[in-house]
C-alpha cells in the first residue's frame, strides 16, 4: 500500500526495516526529554544515543527513498500505492508539500502501521492464554456465528459482539500506546489553566484506561466491560486506543480489521496456552510504545 511492494516473511530488507522501526522507537522514548531539551544532546550520555538515533533514521529514509526514486515523478493514471497518489496530487496542485514529506510520511506510515497491531495481538495472545474461560467463549460465539467450515470475514464482525468487546478489552488493558506526546499550536485554556502555544502537552492514555472510576478493578481483564444487558456491543467514553481529535489514527479503520481478523481466524482454527507452570507476566516493557516481554506460546488445531 505504501511503497508498491509485498514483502515476503523473511525477507532480510523487510526483517532490517523492523528492526530499524523498533529501534527507533526504543532510543526515541530514551531521549524524550531531548525533545523537550534539544540543547542536551550535545551533553555526553545523550550524545552518543542522539547519533545513533540520527543514523538510523537517516538508513530508514535511505531505504524509504530507494522504493521513492523507482516511482519517478510522474504518477500512472490507474494509483498504485500511496507513493502514486502523493505524486498525483502534487502534479495537479503545484506547491504542494515538499518531495521530503513523503519520506516522512512513509516513515510514519511503516513505524504506525505495524508495530501497533502486531504489539497489541502478542498483548491479546498473553491475555487469552491467562483467562481460557474468555478465549473458549470467543471459540463458542465463532463457532456459532460463523461455523468452521469458512475463514471469519470483516463484515461478521457485526454479528460477534463478545469477540469485538475482547479486542476493545485487550486495547484497554495493553495500551499499547500509553503517552501521546503533543504541541499547543495556539494559547489556549484548558480546565482552568492557561497554556500558551508552544507547550509540550502530553495525553496520557494509559491513565484514562487504568482509572478506576471509569473501569472497577481495571487491571481485571474483563470484555464484558463492553457489552450492554442485551449483550450488545457498547462503547465507552473514557476508551479511546486511537486517540481522539485532529491528530487521531489515520489508520485506525486498518488497525480495527487487523486486529479482528487476526485473532478471530486464529482462535476459530486454534486454543492458545501457555507452556505448564508459566505463569503469565503483564509488566510490560516501556519505549514508545509498551511490549510485552517475551514468552512461549502453545498453539493448538482444534478439534
Ligand atoms: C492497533 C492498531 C493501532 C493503534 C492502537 C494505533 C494508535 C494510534 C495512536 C494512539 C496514534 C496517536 C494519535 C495522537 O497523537 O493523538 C496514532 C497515530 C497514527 N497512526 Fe495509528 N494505530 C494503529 C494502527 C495504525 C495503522 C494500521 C496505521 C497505518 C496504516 C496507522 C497510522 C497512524 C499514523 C500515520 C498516525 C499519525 C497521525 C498524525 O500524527 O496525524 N496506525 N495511532
């Protein structure tokens, strides 16, 4: 979708890409305070993790505008990926944003778009194994409603309340993304605060789906949290994974399919365990983002 190419499992530029993408995330969370302080990357102690940053940042964009320059200047009528359509928009429209936002853009797009959904199906997977009552009731509701004789498609998702209310709860629980870091761009107020623009606000979402005046007993991981009386499907204010406002996911509508077909056509076809005598860990591990820290998994066909 975003460069033209399918990359194949194994393939070693993709297994490169991630890497670079997980490392960035690890020493940007590092060097936060950086952001906030840039003249402290000069001090040594962030020197030396600045320009690793900056390196690899620098390869991930080398490697972005390689699949860039293969496209040329020109876009086909027929768009192929989003690389065609940025180029599209910017021959029709003379001025439009300048050739280096586009390697940003996929940047961000490679960076947003794979370690969030793969991150919060690994959190779904330790979650499913720890509570077998709810994975077995995700098996029931599957079998129910769709049967094994065909793989779950998208638009079942309407018809399997209790697997959607999991999915939700694992996001609650994992909040994979737990601080958004923002900027005013104007002065503005805020419950009684002034805040002059220019400030570094951060949203701290981890709070907002760990506040137990919203979520009794929120480390308990619950999906019936989301289901009405009738056991409908029903959302929460305070629950918001893909942020909200102007700044929130481009790809939240992505996210929402991975994640379902994911998990709907591994339990569908599979039972989840964890190896005897381990116990489940839920301290995650913080950079940007929070992983899980690593485990085995015994996966199961069916019977
Ligand atoms: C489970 C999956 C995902 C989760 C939980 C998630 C969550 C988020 C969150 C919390 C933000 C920050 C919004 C803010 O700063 O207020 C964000 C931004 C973003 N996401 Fe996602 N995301 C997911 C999947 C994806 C996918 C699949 C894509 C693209 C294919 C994507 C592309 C982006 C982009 C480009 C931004 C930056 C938006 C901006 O700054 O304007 N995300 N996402």
């Amino acid at each position: 979708m975003a460069v033209g190419k399918r990359f194949e499992y194994g393939d070693p530029k993709f297994g490169r890409l991630q890497l670079l993408a997980e490392r960035i995330n690890v020493t940007f969370y590092k060097l936060y305070i950086v952001n906030c302080f840039p003249v402290l990357r000069f001090f040594p102690g962030f020197r030396k993790m600045y320009n690793e940053l900056m390196d690899r940042t620098a390869e991930l964009y080398s490697y972005i505008r390689e699949y860039i320059s293969q496209h040329g200047n020109t876009a086909p009528d027929d768009i192929r990926d989003f690389i065609d359509a940025f180029n599209k928009t910017k021959q029709d429209n003379p001025g439009f944003l300048p050739d280096m936002t586009l390697t940003y853009l996929i940047a961000d797009l490679f960076s947003a778009g794979t370690e969030t959904s793969s991150l919060t199906l690994c959190w779904g997977f330790l979650y499913l194994t720890a509570y077998p009552d709810v994975q077995e009731k995700v098996q029931a509701e599957l079998d129910r409603v769709v049967g094994r004789d065909r793989p779950p498609a998208f638009s079942d998702r309407v018809n399997l309340p209790y697997t959607e209310a999991t999915i939700m709860e694992i996001q609650r629980i994992a909040t994979i993304i737990p601080l958004l870091p923002h900027r005013t761009s104007d002065d503005t107020t805020l419950l009684g605060y002034d805040i002059p623009a220019g400030t570094n606000v951060f949203v701290n979402l981890w709070d907002l789906h760990m506040d137990p005046s919203r979520w009794p007993d929120p480390h308990r991981f619950d999906p019936a949290r989301f289901l009405g009386e009738n056991g409908r499907l029903r959302t929460h204010d305070a629950f918001m994974p893909f942020s909200t406002g102007y700044r929130r996911c481009w790809g939240e509508q992505m996210g929402k399919m991975e994640l379902f077909l994911f998990l709907a056509n591994t339990l569908q076809q599979f039972t989840l365990k964890l190896p005897e005598g381990a116990e489940p860990d839920f301290h995650g591990i913080s950079t940007a983002f929070i992983y899980p820290r690593p485990f085995s998994l015994i996966v199961t066909k069916r019977e």
